[in-house]
C-alpha cells in the first residue's frame, strides 16, 4: 500500500544532523533522498555491514534502502575430484 499522494514525505530529523560533512551514517532504511544532500556519501547499513551510495539527482525521492542489497549472492566453487590411489 503506497503513501497518499497530499501527505508530505516522512523525514526523521536526525536526517539533517550531520550533513555538513561529505560522509553521513545512517541506519534507517525507509527515509527518502532529498535534494539537500546531492552529490554527498551516505552510508547505509544493511543489518550487517556499511554500504557507501553516492547521492545524484536520479535518486532524489528514492528510497534509502533500494540501493543497500540485502541478499547474499552466492559464490560457486568448482568441486576439485582427487584421484583416489589403489
């Protein structure tokens, strides 16, 4: 269910704590990009480890937790068969 077009975007105010330095940390996922921060390093931490995102102008409105990947892609390794001696 997506948010009412006429209610304003949710933006915790610890949002603009911080922002004068080029690299912010933050952990909540659900708050959009603002124009505010454009061209700053956000940080964005997954449940597990920091993601670095560089904010641009396509992302404006997007969601924080888009660009943190949650899943864990996985890694195959051929099987090495040893020759057994009789």
């Amino acid at each position: 269910m997506s948010r009412s077009a006429w209610k304003p975007l949710h933006i915790h105010p610890q949002y603009f704590e911080g922002s004068q330095s080029n690299e912010i940390k933050r952990q909540n996922r659900s708050t959009p990009f603002i124009k505010k921060i454009i061209g700053q390093s956000i940080y964005i931490y997954n449940g597990i480890r920091w993601y670095m995102i560089t904010v641009s102008e396509e992302r404006i409105g997007q969601s924080m937790g888009q660009f943190a990947p949650t899943r864990h892609q996985p890694i195959y390794i051929k099987k090495v068969i040893k020759n057994k001696k009789k």
